[in-house]
C-alpha cells in the first residue's frame, strides 16, 4: 500500500512503500532545488497555493495505484512518467464531447500539451464502457502530446458509475534533481582526483626513470 506523506514548509509530497521507502518525492520547487531522487516538478494550476496542489496530487496518485482497477496502474508506471519532469495534472468529465472537455481542461491550465513526451491516463467508467469508447478516449490525448511520447492507460470500471471521469498526468523534461546533480559532482570529482594521482604517478615514475 502505498503512502503519502506532505512537507508545507518544504513544498513537497513524498510517497513510500510499505517498507517506508521513498519512491518518489513531487516538489512545488523546481527540480534543480530538490534534494532528493527520484523527483518531479509539480506545476499548480493558476491560482491555486501550492498546498493545496500537492494535496490533490497526493489523493489522486495514491486513489490511482491503491485502486483495483480493470487495468492497473502500478508506482512504477508514476515514476516512469514523473521522474525528472515538470508535471501538470488535469481531471476532467468526458460528457458528449471529450475532445471538447479535453481542450477546455487544457486552456484552463494553460497547458500546451505538445511539449509534452510523457501522459499517463487513467479512466474512471461505468462498467458497460466499450473497447471502442476507451480507445477514442485514449486517442484523444495521444494525438495532443508529441508523436513518440510515451503513454501509459489505466482503466478502472465501477457499476454504480454513470459519468465516464478521466485523469491525465502530462510530463515534460525538466532535467536532473540537485541531489543527482550532487551525486554527479562527487563521482566526477573522484575521478579528477583519481585521473591526477595517475598522473602524479606517472610523473613520479619518468622522473625515478631519469635517474637511473
């Protein structure tokens, strides 16, 4: 079972397993501020205190992968699409005309979906929803973000349900967290200092070579 756990002070959302490990930790901030790996950059929607986003983000993410649903959507699936990303969360009624619903999601944001080389999707419908409902429904966010973009569906079926309701987690690249960039220096620093006692060695070793 997954687990959320907020930071005000330090605008993020940290989820963990069952063992208390840290899988990933969703931060207000930009992720070159972030001291922790894996992570992503959550962008609220205008308007909204960062708070309150990261509260969303937390109900939403754990109701997605704690949920049985039809087709699964697991952590790692999450992390594949969050990691190292700036992420924009939407939720939206499909109604009559969800490409209509899908765009007027968007234009409330101001997100550019284009951009975007990441969506994870879930749908939430009634349980008498066609194979050829949910494809369109698919198809719909799959034609918005780039061509080669990476897509991965969910699709959790309810009887009692009567509105079809989707969710979509769009990411775009942001680059490495401060804690990668960190880790980074260290193991480049260890082999500059590495590279310079072989060169010191090295050097040692033509001047013994002179003496002799």
């Amino acid at each position: 079972m997954l687990t959320s756990d907020i930071d005000v002070d330090r605008s993020i959302v940290t989820f963990r397993n069952e063992d208390g490990k840290t899988e990933l930790t969703i931060s207000t901030a930009p992720l070159s501020t972030v001291e922790a790996t894996p992570a992503a950059h959550l962008i609220p929607p205008p308007g909204a205190k960062a708070e309150t986003a990261l509260k969303q983000t937390a109900e939403i993410i754990t109701s997605l992968t704690n949920t049985n649903s039809y087709i699964h959507i697991d952590f790692p699936d999450v992390i594949s699409i969050c990691a190292s990303a700036a992420i924009r969360i939407i939720r939206f009624n499909a109604g009559d005309d969800p490409s209509k619903a899908f765009s007027d999601a968007l234009a409330a944001q101001g997100i550019n979906p284009s951009c975007c080389d990441r969506a994870l999707i879930n749908i939430g419908a009634p349980a008498n929803i066609g194979l050829a409902k949910v494809t369109s429904l698919v198809t719909i966010v799959q034609e918005a973000v780039q061509d080669d973009a990476l897509i991965i569906c969910g699709l959790a079926l309810d009887p009692q349900q009567k509105d079809t309701e989707i969710t979509v987690i769009l990411a775009k690249p942001e680059g490495e967290t401060a804690a990668h960039e960190t880790a980074k220096k260290e193991l480049t620093t260890g082999k500059d200092t590495q590279m310079m006692q072989e060169e010191r060695w090295i050097h040692q070793t033509r001047r013994f070579g002179s003496l002799i």
